[in-house]
C-alpha cells in the first residue's frame, strides 16, 4: 500500500491503490456484519481471507522469533492412565 501511494500519478497504480482501498474497505465491512452475526455474503469471504492471512503472518512471525513452538503437546486422558 505504501509503495502505491509512492507512485501515485502514474494510472496503473492510481487504479492498484483504488483496489486494495476497496479490498481494506470490504474487509472492515465484513468484520462489522461478522459482528453483528451476518455471515452469508461476499463480505464474510473476504473477511475470511484477511483474517487467515494476517493468522499466517502472526504464525510466521512467532515461528521465527522461536516465541512458540510449532509443535503440538500431547495431553494425558483418563483412558491412557
């Protein structure tokens, strides 16, 4: 978003900053109708998206500050005793 801005001026970006605006926009969209339990439209699609995106780059980033490890902790029940 920041390198569009930059390049304002020149017509392929103006039009590339007009559509991650509207992307951002649909995604704030989806988000209030996510809140208010409205689930069935495009909006919920694209929110969806965002949403798994941004939990990959939160993975990615703990995964190399080694903040967490990727593994899962196996945990004792009744039946293993």
């Amino acid at each position: 978003m920041v390198a569009n801005i930059l390049l304002l001026g020149k017509p392929l970006y103006n039009i590339a900053l007009a559509i991650q605006i509207g992307f951002y926009v649909a995604v704030l969209v989806g988000a209030l109708l996510n809140s208010l339990g409205i689930y069935k439209n495009i909006f919920a699609v694209i929110f969806y998206f965002f949403v798994v995106n941004l939990a990959l780059l939160i993975g990615f980033y703990k995964f190399v500050l080694k903040s967490e490890k990727p593994t899962w902790k196996t945990v004792k029940r009744k039946s293993d005793v």
